[in-house]
C-alpha cells in the first residue's frame, strides 16, 4: 500500500488492497468437495423439524413417503406470497396437547350430531363446556364449523361438526398474527 509522506494511504489505493483481500479468500476448497479426512470432530447439523413422540393414547405409524423437492424455483410467487395463511404445525408436547383437545371435542360433540339436533349455538354451548373460552361457531351449509383457541401459545382446533360426520384438527397458529384465526393480509 502506498502512502504519502505523512502516512495518509492513497484513496485510490485502498479499494485495489480491499479487492485483493476478498479475490486471495481463505481457502479454495468448498464443502462439496470435503473429503472423509478433511470432516471435522464436531459435524455440522442442518436445522430440521422437530422431533415429535407418541403421544398418550397414540399409536406408531408408518411414516409417510416424504414428496420429491425441486431445485427449480417457482415462475410464480402463489406459494411465497400466500405464506402468511399457511398454519404452524404442532410438535412436541404442543402436539400432544393439540390431539388431547381433539379428540375431547369429537367425543363431547357425537352426542349432538347423532341427534342431528347441531346449530351454532348448541356447538358453541357444547364446547364452552370443555372449558374453551374463546370459541368460534358458524353455519357452513348443512355443517356448523367451529373455531376454538384452545390456550395462548396458540394451540388452536378447528373443524365441523355435520350429518355424516365430526372433523377436527389441531395446529400452532399462523405467522404474522396472533390467535387462531387466519390473517386477512400479510406477506
């Protein structure tokens, strides 16, 4: 580096040093290339999903065939842009938490779809029975859906209950809100 008489570098002579930095690097082999010789003690872990166990009353199951992934990215921004009404998926003892209230609801709510006797307020009184406060109900065609938060982390329910049948499932809210119901906007 080149300095003038009073030790002031040269302005024109610091990005040209900067630039030879950054093009000298500080190796030339890349983490594909490794070899069993060059891993390190410690491996590095990739983050992945959380682990979940049985929970009571569960038994194991096969797991599912896990879908191929594209390296090409999408032409459109749907998926990307729709993220924010995606839900959280329960793991752990959340999860555990989630099935416990589902399979609550179903129970407390066949007496009342084998009388065919279901409108929203009878869901609603039902559920508020289990001790869920913040309960949602609404007429969805020959169907009452339903909406139940179950605690504050969120741990939420969701379904119906109709003529053929109780649905209901469990999940961790959704990104950019708080609560169970979905966002109406987001990014």
């Amino acid at each position: 580096m080149m300095t003038n008489g009073a030790g002031r570098i040269w302005p024109r002579t610091l990005p040209v040093a900067l630039l030879a930095v950054l093009a000298a690097g500080c190796g030339t082999q890349r983490a594909a290339e490794a070899t069993a010789g060059d891993v390190p003690s410690q491996a590095v872990t990739t983050p992945s999903t959380p682990a979940d166990h049985l929970c009571p009353g569960e038994s194991p199951s096969p797991a599912a065939p896990s879908a191929p992934t594209s390296s090409t990215p999408p032409t459109d921004h749907y998926a990307e842009n729709h993220g924010f009404m995606v839900p959280f998926t329960l793991h752990g003892d959340r999860r555990c938490q989630g099935l416990a209230a589902v399979g609550r609801v179903r129970k407390a709510l066949r007496p009342l779809r084998e009388k065919g006797g279901f409108t929203p307020e009878s869901v609603s009184h039902t559920i508020a029975g289990l001790g869920y406060s913040k309960v949602r109900t609404y007429a969805d065609g020959s169907a009452v859906g339903f909406l139940i938060e179950v605690d504050d982390y969120p741990v939420c329910v969701e379904g119906s209950v109709g003529p053929a049948e109780t649905e209901a499932d469990a999940f961790g809210g959704y990104p950019d809100t708080t609560g169970c119901e979905q966002p109406s906007g987001g990014h």
